[in-house]
C-alpha cells in the first residue's frame, strides 16, 4: 500500500512540474539584450529631425533641426500630402532643390496619423511602430523592408543643404547600421522597451 501511495505522490509531482513547464514556455521570455540594443538606434533615426518632423500626432508637420512648425501655415491634408490647393509636391519635387534649398524625394507627404510618433516614450513608439493596425499593415520584415529601400526614408541620410545653405543633419546612425539593427530586431521578433 506504501508504495501506491509513493506512486502516486510522485504521479502527481510529476503533473505539477509538467504544468510549471508548461506555464513558463507560454511565459514571455526576456528580450535579448543585443536586440534592445538594436531597438535603441533604430530609435535614435526615427526620432531623429529627418524622421520625426513628417510623423506628427496632430496635422501640422515640423521642420528644420529645431523642429518648428512647418511655416506658410502646412497642414496635413486628407490625403496627408497637403492642404488641397498647397499639397507638399508644390514644393518638396522628387530631389533637394540646391537653389532654394527645399528638400525633395519621391511621393513627399506626412506619414499617416497613426503613425505619429511626437511625444512617444520609447516602448509606445516601439508598439505603434510595429501595430499593422498603425503602420500600413506591415509585417515587421515589410516594415524593415520598408526603412531599408523606401526612396523618401533613404532621404533622411541625403537632406542637403537648407536655405541659408547649412547642411542638414542626418540621423545619428548610418543606414548600413541601421539595416544591421533593423535584422536583429526583426531576427528577435521586434521586442519593445518596458
């Protein structure tokens, strides 16, 4: 009888700890640190005058390093490419115009409200950068795609000149390390910033 009941001891320790085991592989792993640290430039280009100042939250864009309101009263628009009558093609052309010293790249205009990133903390603009319900309905290889070859994205790193003629800044990370950050994130399953 003794050995029944050991039997069934251990029958049901065995129950448990397969109940642990199974609990912990559905429990959310912690994010390898070499991907966080890859979150972190892909960070510091988004949030960067380049990125930023066209994926406001309200309808009005930024622009310079200093991130003023856009001048001659822009707005968004319905299309995000302008108000009609003053859409963003009127003055942003498929390239940087040296003369005048408007920027330009191909299908110029705001990024989608949902995309607007002003104001975010790191782990929300982490999440609504990778919310298909946000971002066009990419997956995170779409969306690394996208950051990696999109010709109004590649701008950022090839701003020219603005109109007193100073360089504008590129964002803080090359686009070769960001195409390397990009990978391991998206290796990693995109993981967010707590």
């Amino acid at each position: 009888m003794r050995s029944h009941s050991c039997l069934a001891g251990f029958a049901g320790a065995l129950t448990v700890l397969a109940g642990l085991v199974a609990a912990n592989q559905g429990a959310a792993q912690p994010a390898p640190p070499e991907a966080l640290r890859a979150w972190n430039q892909i960070e510091q280009v988004l949030t960067s005058p380049r990125c930023i100042n066209c994926h406001p939250v309200s309808d009005r864009p930024a622009q310079t390093d200093a991130r003023h309101v856009h001048r001659m009263n822009v707005v968004r628009g319905p299309a995000d490419q302008g108000a009609p009558g003053l859409h963003c093609a009127a003055c942003h052309q498929e390239r940087n115009n040296a003369a005048s010293g408007v920027p330009g790249a191909p299908h110029w205009k705001l990024a989608p409200r949902s995309m607007g990133w002003v104001g975010l903390n790191s782990a929300a603009l982490c999440r609504t950068l990778k919310d298909p319900q946000a971002n066009g309905g990419r997956t995170l290889a779409a969306l690394a795609e996208h950051m990696r070859s999109d010709a109004l994205v590649l701008w950022a790193w090839q701003p020219g000149r603005n109109g007193q003629g100073e360089e504008r800044r590129p964002p803080p990370v090359s686009i070769e390390a960001l195409g390397q950050a990009l990978a391991v994130w998206v290796a990693a399953n995109g993981p967010c910033p707590e």
